[in-house]
C-alpha cells in the first residue's frame, strides 16, 4: 500500500512537473512571439521613419536647391574708408559669415569691430565634448564659454583683428529671444537653463554683471555704435532660423533706427548673413570650389532686399579655414562640423536691408475695403517654410503683410489663401518703440484671428476668403515711431505650424498717393 501510494505520488508529482514545465515553455514561447512581434513593429517604425526623412530631405532639398546661373552684383564696400561691425549671436558666427570681407577692409586700412551676443554657453554636446562627461554643472557650462571666447580670439587674430576690437556683451546662449519678447526690464531679468543665471557670470563682458533683460542688450548694442560709428554693419539674416539669431536682427535693426532717428550718427548700411535654414548651403558640407547662393525661396520672396556677394580670393579663403579650425569645440561635434566647413566657399553671401515704411493715409479713405490695398506695396512678402508641419499645412498661411497708417490706428491687411477654408489660428506679435527726447519707450501687443474667434473688436476685423484687414488703434497713445512684427500660425490645436521672420517696419507720417 504504502509502496503504491508512493507510486502515485511520483507519478502525481511528474505529471505536475511536466505541467508546470509546459507551461513554463508555454509562457517562454508567449513571450518569445511577443518579442519577435516588439521586433517587427520596431523594424516597421524605423523603416517608415527613414522613409519619411528621405521624403522630408529631398523635398527641402528641391525647394531650397539656389538657382545656379543666377547672377549676384558685388557688395558695394569702400574698404579703406569702412568702418564695419559685425554682430555675431554666437562664437564663430562671425567667421561663418564674413571672415573674408573683414580680411578685405583690414588690409585696405578700414577698421573693424566685432560684437559677440553670447558665448555660446548653452551647447550641451560641445560641452560634454570638452569635458568628457554627461553629467554637466553650471560650472561647465561657463567654462565652455570661456573656451569658445579663446577660440574667437585665434580665429579672428587670423584674420589680422586686434583682441582691443572685439566685444563679448555676455547675453545667455538660446535666451535672446526671450530678452526680445518677454525679460525686457532689467528688474526682472531672464535666468539661462544651463549657466543658471539671470547676469552674465563672464569678468570680460562688455558690462560685467549685465542683467539678462532686453533692455540691457539695446544699451550696450547702442554703446557700441555709439562708440565705434560704423557706416556699415553685418548682422544675422531675419530669415535666420536660429532662435537666437532672429532675435539678433531684431535687436540690432531696432538700435540702428533708433540712433538714426536721433540724428546723432549717418544710417549705417546694413548687410545680413544666413547660417541657419533647412540644409543651407547647399551642396553641404566641405565644397571649396562651389558658390555660396541664397535658397531659392528667399531669392524669389526677399522684399526691399537685394543679395550680393564678396568673390574671396583663393589666400583669403584658405585664412577663412585655417581660421574656422581654431572652433575645436564646434568641430568636435559632427553636425556642426559639417555646417562650419560649408561655409568655406569662393564666396560670401549677404543681403543689404530697406526698412519699408507705413505712410499715413487721410482720413476720409475707407482702409476697411479691400480695393483700397490694390496699390498698397505690401511690406512683408514671406516664403516657404523648412518645417515639416509647414511643409504639410501648405494652405491657410500668411504669405504677405501691407500695412498703412491713418489718423492714430495702424491698418493691417493680412494675404492668407484658403483662409476661409481652414481652421488655423494666427498670433501677431507687435513690438513698438516710441522715441522722445532720446529716450526709447518699448510696448508690446499681441492679438489673434481666426475664422470663427478674435481678441479684436469686432467692428475692428473685416474677414475675406484670402485676406483679414485689422485696425489697432493707439487712442491712448501716441503712434510708435516704428515697430517690429511677427505672424505665428496655429493649427486648431495651438501647435505652432509656421512663423514669419520679424520684420521691421517705420511710420512715415506723410500722405501716400493712392
């Protein structure tokens, strides 16, 4: 008995045994499949997602592609009697864009100066690059801009300037378009993400201890002109897409006028350089031999600008190279690397600005009816996008601005196709300066319309099939003396699709003939 009841447990426990490992093999298999599946559906992503990006590579390739039998006029400098600066966001910028005209005005006994935004202190991959870790301090951070400060310092002495002609004013890497925007009182100033601070932490700043404040950066851009007088200046492109470098324009384009309307200085010419757009230049990468051209939306599409080129010599462009190589910590990190040799070409490319102006018209003109605009020279033509939710949102976007002024009210007319049909929502942004007595008052307005909502009043909004035609009336106030003004466009949800670059505009109070 006791022999059979064992028997029947041996055999009760490996029949158990075997279920138990079936079902451990069962469960093995399950999660077996479960991966295998994991793993296709992976592949499947990967795949799409590569397909997609070479759909997105050419399509901007072909859209940006210059024209190359395009014929440019060469910029029109007075080297021995030039007195330019350049303004460079970020260490090495003003290489990219102009070593070769600062070679040519050096050694034909003009004078140069050069202005440097920020340190480029906000770059996390050339900082781990330099340090050698992922874990970064603040300290870190204001190292590496000390580093890129000593780079400037060997590539620009190559380039035969002095270290008493060039100036770091300081501001925080990637936080110039708050300044712009939003941290202008110096009482309540921006605090940078890496450095973590709301001044600059650099002994050499042009003013040690600045507050990160937008009012801050006009003072010190107005100081230096103010100083140095330069009857030409180089600054980043307002089609920059590099945060930082449209906020420069901004700000650069603001002081220039602002010192011109006080009548103490001549306008200085103003010139902009592109570095950041899509896959810009093009053919990228190392192409000593190719020319530098503009994208082939910004050729077509510039308004009141006119492209132009500076043919460098073959010595000139190898002291452009040999000078762009002092930026170790840039050249380091490949996609930089690829970006900073593109721009060793036989040739550098600029864009000299007009400041279009908003003539007063009188009052007895209906501005409200859209026949009024027909003769109205619109003061913001804007081109494709390089964004992919600009790519996909082809219609419904601002594509041209014309502005008027009549008695105290700005007039704007918005050309927006397939407005009517879609269900996008546009922001505008509108940054006044108002100049009395020397002083420089700053406002900012924003307001929004869409096809069903608006913050304007209501008798203040006239909404067509392709166009919006809105007044902002300044009943308070006096007219600004100019402004700057951007469009965002917004699909249903609030997700930003499209932007137009800041565009500068002045108030001429003087009747336009219709």
């Amino acid at each position: 008995m006791h022999n059979g009841c064992i028997t029947s447990l041996g055999i009760y426990f490996d029949a158990n045994y075997m279920q138990d490992e079936m079902e451990i093999l069962t469960m093995f298999e399950r999660v077996a499949m479960i991966l295998r599946y994991i793993y296709w559906l992976s592949g499947i992503v990967v795949c799409i997602g590569l397909l997609f990006f070479g759909i997105y590579q050419i399509y901007f390739y072909y859209q940006e592609k210059p024209e190359v039998n395009v014929a440019l006029p060469s910029i029109s400098l007075v080297p021995d009697q030039t007195r330019m600066l350049v303004i460079a966001p970020h260490c090495d910028d003003e290489v990219l864009g102009c070593a070769g005209t600062i070679q040519e005005v050096i050694g034909a006994g003009g004078q140069v100066m050069v202005v440097t935004m920020t340190n480029g202190d906000g770059f996390t991959f050339a900082v781990e690059e330099q340090v050698h870790q992922i874990f970064l301090t603040r300290d870190d951070y204001i190292q590496s801009g000390y580093a890129r400060q000593n780079e400037l310092l060997r590539a620009l002495h190559r380039l035969g300037m002095d270290e008493k002609q060039i100036a770091f004013l300081g501001y925080p890497d990637r936080g110039l378009r708050a300044l712009w925007t939003d941290y202008w009182d110096k009482g309540q100033p921006y605090q940078s993400r890496y450095t973590g601070k709301d001044h600059s932490p650099y002994s050499n700043s042009y003013q040690p201890n600045t507050p990160y404040a937008g009012e801050a950066v006009m003072d010190d851009l107005e100081a230096i002109i103010r100083e140095f007088k330069p009857n030409v200046i180089f600054s980043p492109h307002p089609a920059d897409e590099h945060p930082d470098h449209a906020a420069t324009w901004s700000f650069i384009s603001a002081v220039v006028t602002k010192v011109a309307n006080n009548g103490i200085l001549p306008k200085p010419k103003l010139y902009t350089y592109l570095v950041h757009r899509g896959d810009f230049p093009i053919p990228h990468g190392y192409s000593p031999e190719a020319a530098l051209l503009p994208p082939k939306p910004l050729y077509y599409y510039s308004y009141s600008r006119q492209w132009q080129v500076y043919t460098l010599t073959s010595e000139q462009e190898s002291i452009k190279e040999n000078a762009l190589n002092e930026y170790v910590s840039q050249l380091r990190v490949p996609i930089m690397s690829s970006l900073l040799r593109s721009f060793i070409r036989r040739n550098e490319l600029f864009e000299e600005v007009d400041i279009p102006a908003a003539v007063s018209q009188t009052s007895d003109l209906e501005l409200a009816e859209i026949n009024t605009w027909e003769n109205q020279q619109p003061i913001l033509v804007y081109p494709k996008s390089v964004s992919v939710l600009g790519a996909l949102a082809r219609q419904a976007r601002v594509e041209a601005l014309a502005c008027a002024v009549q008695d105290t009210s700005l007039w704007f007319r918005f050309y927006i196709p397939g407005f009517s049909e879609h269900h996008n929502q546009y922001q505008v942004l509108v940054i006044s300066f108002q100049l009395n007595k020397g002083t420089l008052t700053r406002a900012k307005r924003t307001f929004s319309f869409s096809t069903s909502s608006t913050d304007v009043v209501q008798e203040n909004i006239k909404r067509l099939n392709e166009d919006v035609i809105i007044k902002i009336p300044f009943a308070d106030q006096e007219l600004p003396d100019y402004f700057l003004i951007q469009i965002l466009t917004k699909d249903r949800w609030g997700v930003t699709i499209d932007h137009t670059a800041w565009q500068q505009i002045q108030i001429k109070h003087s009747q336009m003939p219709n």
